[in-house]
C-alpha cells in the first residue's frame, strides 16, 4: 500500500482530532502541522507527537499529499486555496467560510484546479444521523415533512477568544450549520425560503448573536425549524459538551433532539440520552395510530462514533483520497448549506422572508 505523509493546519483541539485520525490512518506516513507562531506550533507539535513545518516547506513538499484545516473560520478559504493551488488534497473544517462569496470562491477553485476537497460535515458520518438518513432511504418513514431541531447548550466558548470576538450571525455557520445540512440531506432538496429570528443577546460578551429560530421551507409543502440557544444549560468545566460529560447533562439543560416527521412514521435523535427511536404510524377503526417500533442505544464508549464522528470522517476521506476516489460531499452541496446559513443571517438583518435565489445571496 502506497503511504503518503499528512498536514494539520491550526493545532488548536480540532487539530489534536484531526492529527490523531492522520495517526490512525494505514495510508499516513508521517503528519506535519503547522501554527504561525514558531514557539506554539513547536510546542504544539510536541504535545501531539507530529513534525513542525512552516506552510511554505508544507505546500513545496510533494511528499505531503493530504492537509486538514482546522484553523479559526476566517483562514479556512485561503489557506484551502492555497492548498488545492499546491496540488494538495483537502479536508476543511466547517463553515466553508466566512461569507458566501468565499464559499461560492472555495467552490470555484475546486472546479477550476480539480482538487479534492471536502468540507468537514462529519455528522454524514456519524451513526446517528446516518441512521436517520438509511431509515427515510428504506422509506419506513414515508415522505419527510416536517423537520425539527431544538439545541440547547452551555455557554463553552470562553471570553475574548476568536469565536466570541465573532460578528452576525456567527453561530448559525459555526455551530448550526451541521444541522441546517442535516435537514437539507434528509429532505435532498434545495430550501424555498428562510425566516429567521433572534432574541436579544443574553451572553453579554459574544460580539455575535446567541440564539436562533430559523424557519426553512423546502418544495411541496415542507418545512424545517431549527431552535438554538447558548444558555440555560448548566456550566461546566469540560471542552465541548458533545465531547465528555453526558451524563452530567441530560437532564441539565442541554438538547440536542432532531425529529423528522413523515407520512407514515417518525424518527428522533437524543444526543444527550444516546438514543435514536422510530414510530409507525398506522391506522384505526377511529383514529391515526403511532407506535414505537425501534430503539436504539448506545454506551459511552461509542459516543464519538454515534454523534460527533470527525475522526471516522478524517480517516475515511484519507481512504477516498488514496484510492483516487472523489469527495463525497461536493464542493457544491457544501456551498449550498453554506448559503443556508447565510440566508438565515440575511433573515436575521432585514427582519425579510429571504428566497434562497435571492440575489442578496450571490
Ligand atoms: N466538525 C466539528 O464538529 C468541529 C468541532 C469543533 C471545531 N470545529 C472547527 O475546527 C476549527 C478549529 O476549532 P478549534 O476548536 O480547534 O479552535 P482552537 O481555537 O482550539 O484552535 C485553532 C488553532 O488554529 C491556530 N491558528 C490561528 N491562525 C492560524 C492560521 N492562519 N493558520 C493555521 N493555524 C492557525 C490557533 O493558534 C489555534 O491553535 C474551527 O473552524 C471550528 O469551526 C469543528
């Protein structure tokens, strides 16, 4: 088996999942990661056990086939770019951007140079939703209508770092952007139209809105809502809340539920119970009828797996790459759920209904 040697961008937690996934890869060689101040990246590259390089020895490097990106949103374009112009093959955390004009110019510079890239949606990958998504496949829940989404966090992004310093409607691409795509794949259709509204802001310090009520129509009658704060949940002293500590938190304050609601069934997702159950909808001398008919759960152990998958994501898309196959999540569908966003924030401005063909959103 041909190995080739890896690069991370941004050392920062998603870089340590991102070099630990390039470890676990049998098509790696050697991981190189970069940071622009000398003394972190070196001091980084230590604690994660990979080989310090400065970007431009990483982009001359031929040896170096495969960079990840897991540096604050901002440089995610340019250094994507930088990447694919190099001849490299690319996976990019989310958002795809801080505007959708970088978006739609990621998109642009994936067509023209042929590139790889792939943008880091690793719920596609995680066994929860891919759960979901196979059930509406075999059709036992009909035809989806109805698509909900309520997220429910602690405040765990710190003040003055670059996700508070964040203007707009930050979250929506930061955060829920993961699940705007997630009612787009169910669905697999293009939204109609967005409403979107937010409360005044109770995180004081967030230079950006805090939560988000966002309505999205789709073709023949459906429709999705997605409801997002960043408080009530009880404060803890952990990372990410979806990466320890469930135990603390279901019943505290945190969400993270998806239904899906079809013609003849229903499907939801329980982050914080660990649980994925299905209905059967039937029918009566007297009424619809709706029945439970599949459980499922899952130990802490596979929690990582079930609902935030990014190294299973990492280390199937390095397989991809060194088999020659293309992305599986193009470039294009990427920048669609980036325009998503982008519409709810259009949404949120303007106080307008906003149509997905908005020239707004060109
Ligand atoms: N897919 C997911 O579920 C998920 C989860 C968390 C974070 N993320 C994404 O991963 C990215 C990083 O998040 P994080 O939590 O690791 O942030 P972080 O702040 O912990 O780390 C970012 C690192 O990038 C470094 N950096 C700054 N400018 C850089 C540049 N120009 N080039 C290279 N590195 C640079 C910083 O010094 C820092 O070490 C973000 O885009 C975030 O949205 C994705």
């Amino acid at each position: 088996m041909e190995k080739f040697n890896a690069a991370i961008l941004g050392l920062g937690g998603m870089g340590a999942t991102h070099a630990e996934a390039a470890r676990k890869s049998p098509y790696i060689d050697k991981i190189y990661g970069y940071e622009p101040d000398e003394e972190r990246r070196n001091t980084r590259c230590k604690e994660i056990g990979i080989i310090p390089a400065t970007l431009d020895e990483i982009m001359a490097d031929e040896s170096i086939k495969f960079i990840s990106i897991a540096s604050p949103n901002e440089t995610h374009v340019e250094l994507a770019e930088r990447a694919m112009r190099a001849g490299k093959s690319v996976l990019c955390e989310k958002p795809m951007g801080t505007t959708l004009a970088e978006a739609r110019h990621l998109a642009e510079v994936e067509k023209e140079t042929g590139a790889f890239l792939q943008i880091g949606f690793e719920l596609h990958y995680s066994k929860m939703y891919k759960q979901v998504k196979d059930w509406i496949n075999a059709g036992l829940i009909g035809t989806p209508v109805n698509n909900q989404c309520r997220y429910y966090c602690c405040e765990f992004h710190k003040k003055n770092n670059w996700r508070s310093n964040s203007t707009g409607s930050f979250l929506i691409g930061e955060k829920l952007s993961h699940y705007l795509d997630l009612q787009r794949w169910y669905f697999g259709e293009t939204p109609q139209n967005v409403y979107s509204l937010s409360a005044a802001k109770v995180v004081d310090y967030f230079n950006h809105r805090d939560n988000h009520q966002i309505l999205t129509r789709y073709p023949d009658g459906k429709i999705a809502t997605l409801n997002f704060i960043m408080y009530i949940a009880e404060s803890h002293t952990g990372h990410d809340p979806l990466r320890d500590l469930l135990e603390q938190q279901v019943d505290d304050g945190h969400y993270l539920q998806y239904h899906i609601c079809g013609t003849k069934g229903a499907i939801e997702t329980d982050v914080f119970r660990r649980r994925i159950r299905r209905w059967e909808f039937g029918d009566s001398p007297t009424n619809m009828t709706s029945k439970i008919v599949e459980t499922i759960t899952f130990p802490k152990e596979e929690d990582q797996i079930y609902f935030h998958n990014v190294e299973g994501q990492n280390i199937h898309v390095i397989e991809l790459i060194a088999k020659g196959k293309p992305s599986e999540m193009t470039a294009q569908q990427a920048y669609e759920t980036m325009k998503l966003c982008f519409a709810a924030e259009l949404s949120e401005d303007t106080g307008e209904l906003i149509d997905f063909n908005d020239p707004r959103l060109k």
